[in-house]
C-alpha cells in the first residue's frame, strides 16, 4: 500500500502540503535563535518566541472548524498554502525594510503557522479517505515523510542562513510557490470553486 501510496498523485499532493508546512516551521525553529541573536535578543526570548508560534497554530485549528462548513477542505488546503506564501513574502519585506526587532520575524511566521494550522489537519484527512483500510500505514507514511521534511528544512537553513530574514524568506516563498503548482496541477482550479 504505501508504495502504491506514494505514485497516487492525490495521496503525494496531501503528503508534499504537510512536508512544506513541517519544513516551512522547522526553517524558522533553525533561524530563530540566529536572528533573534543578530536583532539583540536574549536566549530567554526565542523560547518565548517559539512558545507564542504555537497559538496561531491552535487559533487556525479551530477557524479551520468553522472554515468547513461553508468550504470544501480542498479550498481550506489551499488558503493555507496561500497563508504560506503571504509569510514567505511579509518575511522578504521585513528584510527589504530593515527592521531589526522580534516582531520582524513572528509577524510573518505568525501568517505561516495560520497556513499551517488550516493544511496540516485537512491534508491528513484526505490522504486517509484515499486508504480507509489502510489508515495506520497512511498515517506512518506521512510522519516519516513530515520527519524527513523537518529535516530537510532544519539542514537547508544551517546551510543558507546568514543572519538575515532573507534566507527564511526565499526558502519558505519557494517551498510554498511549489506546492501551489503542484495543487494546481493535480486538483485543478475547478476544484476551488463552491
């Protein structure tokens, strides 16, 4: 099943939503205490920055509730990938404009985490619906590959960063823009239509 799983392109688009939301979140758990450092903060304050970048995870939770009544999980899925790409550029804009303060960076992962929050769940949703009978091995199959985007994402920031907003910003932009293609491609633009 999980072989099979991986050539379903509707399976592997559901999985890639979760791959980038894990690696969009893990790029910035990887910059954080490099820029917070750069922008004169304190170890104690990306704890607490990591602490708050959770609520909005919850807070996206439960509008993702209220969402489904009048949205298919299909048009919530791609809000949250739209949700990523508007992060990835607030995070470029804040680098353009130079603002060397906490909220530089928590504004635009803040937006993210949103995203997040709206495609994780309804992603994993649909990849299981596609394997009823098969839902623990849909359900091992996509925490490894959400692992191995975690990391991927953790080891392309200890590459790329530099102390800037403007590797977070690219990576996160790029990852994002891709999994727009792919949902476009494989569900098409209809399928955003009530």
């Amino acid at each position: 099943m999980s072989k099979g799983a991986l050539f379903n392109k509707k399976f592997f688009g559901f999985a890639l939503f979760m791959m980038v939301s894990n690696a969009s979140y893990f790029s910035f758990v990887a910059a954080c205490p490099f820029l917070l450092k750069k922008f004169g903060y304190s170890p104690a304050a990306v704890g607490y920055a990591f602490c708050a970048a959770s609520f909005p995870y919850m807070f996206a939770s439960f509008t993702g509730r209220r969402l489904s009544l009048t949205k298919s999980s299909l048009q919530i899925i791609f809000l949250g990938l739209i949700l990523n790409v508007i992060g990835g550029t607030v995070l470029l804009i804040m680098y353009f404009i130079n603002w060397p303060h906490i909220l530089a960076l928590m504004i635009p992962v803040f937006i993210i985490t949103i995203g997040n929050g709206l495609l994780m769940p309804f992603s994993s949703a649909n990849a299981i619906s596609l394997f009823p009978k098969n839902a623990g091995m849909v359900t091992g199959t996509l925490g490894s590959m959400q692992l191995t985007a975690a990391g991927i994402g953790t080891a392309v920031m200890g590459i790329i960063e530099n102390g800037t907003l403007y590797p977070l910003g690219i990576f996160v932009l790029g990852i994002a823009f891709l999994s727009i293609i792919y949902f476009l491609s494989v569900f098409k633009i209809s399928s955003l239509k009530n």
